[in-house]
C-alpha cells in the first residue's frame, strides 16, 4: 500500500487495519478499527484512494465506479 495512501487513512480515523488474502479463493478481508469520529464519506472522493481503487481493479471484485464490492458480516465472537 501506497504511504500516502496509508498516511491518508491514518489522517482520516482509520487504525489497526489488516488486509487478508485467501489464497484459494484470491479473495481479500479486510479489518479495521475505526475512531468515533470516522467520517466514512471522505474517503470514497478522495484523488488516493479512486487511484487505489483503480489499480486494485485487477484483482479484487468492484462496482461500476471501482470502489471495492463489500458484503456486510454479522459478528458472532468477539474477545478483547
């Protein structure tokens, strides 16, 4: 990942984020903390991250607009 890009999400309330490749299917999970104050409608505008978007096209699954396709999950366990 671009350090812009990283700095950028940083900048923007996202913390402790790691991607997950499974390696039989080439699909990508992805977990991250975010602040209270995460305002996830600047992220999708944002010049960085349309170009990451782009540039992942390849090899995840996205809308019409690149942004990556995402399916919400119910959390079933959690321990701190």
């Amino acid at each position: 990942m671009w350090p812009e890009l990283q700095t950028l999400l940083s900048d923007t309330g996202i913390q402790d984020y790691t991607i997950f490749l499974d390696e039989k299917t080439l699909t990508l999970f992805a977990v991250q903390k975010l602040s209270k104050d995460f305002d996830s409608s600047l992220l999708p505008n944002h010049p960085i991250v349309k170009k990451w978007w782009q540039y992942m096209a390849d090899i995840m699954e996205t809308n019409p607009d690149h942004s990556p396709v995402t399916n919400p999950l119910k959390e079933v366990f959690h321990l701190d």
